[in-house]
C-alpha cells in the first residue's frame, strides 16, 4: 500500500507540475471560497450565505456549501466509474449518487472524526498561508506534507481520481453535472412533500449538499486548463495512463498560465485564467462568471423546492453561461486571441499536437507524434510574447 501511494504521489506532481510546483485543478480555497459567498434560501427564514449556514449529511457530518464544492470529484468520488461515462441518464445519475455516497456517508474513521474534517483543517492551513502572501497573488502550490497527509486521510482516493478525471474537463465536466444538478433538483421535490417542517428542511438541505457536490465542476469550467484539452481522448489514444496524465499536465498548465479568451451562449466575451489565479488582477471578470454560475445552480434547486417543477437538463440556466467550445476557441487560425492548443482533436477524433510544440502561435497541428517526444521536448518557459494575444 505505501509503495502504490508513493508512485501515486509521484505521477501526481509530475502529471500537474509547471516550472518546479504541484497544481491540482482550480486550488481547493477557491472552490470553497466560491461557495461559501453564493447565498443559500431557505423556507420561512431569511437567505444565509454559504459559510453561515451547515449543511447536514446524511452521516451527520454538517459542512458549508463551500467545503462540499472543494471536496466533491477532487478528494471524493469513484475512481474507476467516471459519472459522465454512463450510458444513459440514469446511469450517469447512479454513478453520481454513488460518488455523492463516498462523502455523504463516510463514518468517523479518523482519530473519531469524519475524515473529511481533517482535509478541510488542511484548507484552512492554505488559506492562512494565502493570506500571509497576499491575497491578490496566486494560491501557493500544495506542499508535500500536506498532499501526503490528504493522501492518508482519503485513502490515496485524491490521486486515483486524477487518473481518469475527465468529469473535470469541458465537454464532458457538463455531462457530469447535469446528472448531479438533475440529482440535486429531484431530491428538492421529494424534500417539498415531506410531512414536518424539520424533515423538508433537513431535506433541503441535502439537496443542496447534492448540488454542492456537482458544483465541484461546474466551477473547473471557469479555470481556462480545463476548457479545451482533449482529456479523455489522450487516455484511450496513449499505452499509459500516466503518459495521458503528464501530457494534459503540460497543457493544463499552458492554458492556465497564458489564459484564454471566451465567450459564452449569450455572447459575453472575457478572459480567464487557471487553478490559483481566481484573487488575481485581470481575473475580476471571470470570479464574477463563475459566482454569478454557481448562483444559477442554486436558485435552480430552491425554486424546484418551492414549486415542485421539474426541469430538463436543456433548460438549466448554467449553460448560457459556461465557455462556448467553437471552432474559434479549439481550433484558431490566427494569433489574434488566443494561443493554439497544445493537443486538439482532428476531424476524425484522433488527438494531433502542435507543431513545433513549443510555439504558442503556431496555429499547425500533426497526427504524427508520440508520448514521450511530446514529453522530452516541451518546454514550458514561452509566454506567448511572440504572438498577437496579450497574455497576463
């Protein structure tokens, strides 16, 4: 077991590394951070904001909207059953229920306590740490003590997640939360019709811990290294999985770090950029889309409450407001706004790679590449002064 969560540890901090330092998706504190400032409804009593009101799980265990949002996919879930990967709705929506299930229904199994207790001290130790840097630089990277501690406390579930996380990536991260939100939404009708005030209020309640849960990706569609990397067809392209990984660490990190230009279905254009750089200069625009998304899912899930109305995953009001995936975005043809993708999909879904790879304004992409060239020969130093865009 020690040597498995050691070689785990390793492709971990190889798989997210750029310039020396671990990322792992938008950091922890800005998942919850973005939680615990959406206001939260509730029946016959004034609206609470995420940190002020504690919801409780099915084991007891009371956490705010926030914490559900920063453990929900990255710490908790089922590794080998990615939700967006059922083969139809219900499936998805069991597949969700059971990754929901992995948190909901965890007993106290550390030193008394709900293991999850003990990761949330450790973004409270990040937090500080954020705050005595400065809250308008980027989220300082993991430490290794720490990741190893987060390792022990869920049972080396954090980095076998990362194995096959496309629930965490565009196209395929909305799949995902239209099963959560659809989960979320159903259970708000059921709480409506229980028989006391206390049962529809406890009800409630797990309802939108359910949602919390799925917001988990809702909120990786606004970090620019989870829009547009072709993360699930770079898994079934490569022999190893660890390749697939290290491969979509490198373009992650580029599109964190340079940026990218989007625009949503109703025609909103703005810059984002990656994990740890949501308190950054320059992404004022983008905390507020993402807020404004998380919010959208909420109020879904209460208005189901109060009328007892349904839905279809169409109508949820998320997807006029996460990145539009066209053509402009996937596949550039000029420098003008964006740099071109380190990975994309050619028309006949086969994963090409730039060329040469390490210019981000060479908008040339090949089918005739392998794994480890791409590995050896990127560097990660360019910033894409060389090309039209401005980056950061």
């Amino acid at each position: 077991m020690l040597r498995y969560a050691l070689c785990l540890l390793f492709l971990s901090s190889q798989t997210f590394a750029h310039e020396g330092e671990a990322y792992n998706y938008f950091k922890s504190i800005e998942h919850q951070w973005l939680g615990n400032i959406a206001r939260l409804d509730f029946p016959g009593s004034a609206a609470e904001s995420g940190s002020a009101h504690k919801l409780k799980l099915p084991n007891g265990n009371r956490l705010t909207y926030g914490d559900i949002i920063a453990l929900g996919g990255d710490y908790y879930g089922v590794p080998e059953s990615p939700i967006c990967d059922g083969t139809n709705d219900a499936d998805r929506m069991s597949r969700f229920l059971l990754a929901f299930d992995t948190l909901a229904q965890e007993p106290k199994s550390c030193d008394d306590d709900y293991c999850a207790n003990k990761v949330l001290a450790i973004f409270r130790e990040e937090r500080s740490a954020h705050i005595e840097s400065g809250v308008s630089g980027p989220v300082p990277s993991r430490t290794a003590a720490n990741l190893l501690s987060i390792e022990f406390y869920t049972s080396n579930n954090f980095l076998k997640l990362a194995i096959n996380n496309w629930d965490h990536f565009l196209p395929t991260s909305m799949v995902a939360y239209d099963a959560g939100h659809g989960a979320a939404i159903a259970q708000a009708i059921k709480a409506r019709k229980m028989a006391t005030p206390k049962e529809r209020l406890e009800g409630l309640e797990l309802a939108f811990a359910m949602n919390a849960f799925v917001d988990h990706y809702l909120t990786d569609a606004f970090s620019s290294g989870h829009v547009r990397i072709p993360r699930r067809p770079l898994y079934e392209q490569l022999t190893m999985a660890s390749m697939a990984g290290l491969l979509t660490g490198q373009m992650h990190d580029e599109d964190g770090r340079v940026g990218l230009t989007v625009r949503n279905a109703e025609g909103k254009i703005w810059r984002m950029y990656g994990d740890g750089t949501l308190f950054m200069p320059g992404s004022e625009e983008n905390k507020k889309m993402v807020a404004r998304a998380v919010q959208t899912s909420i109020e879904e899930v209460f208005n189901a409450f109060k009328t007892g109305r349904t839905q279809s995953k169409d109508e949820y009001g998320i997807k006029k407001l996460v990145p539009l995936l066209d053509d402009e975005l996937m596949h550039p043809k000029n420098d003008s706004l964006n740099s071109a993708p380190l990975y994309t999909l050619g028309p006949d879904g086969t994963v090409l790679a730039r060329t040469p790879e390490n210019s981000l304004c060479s908008y040339d992409w090949t089918a005739d590449w392998t794994g480890l060239a791409q590995l050896v020969g990127y560097s990660s130093s360019g910033d894409g002064s060389d090309c039209k865009f401005n980056p950061r």
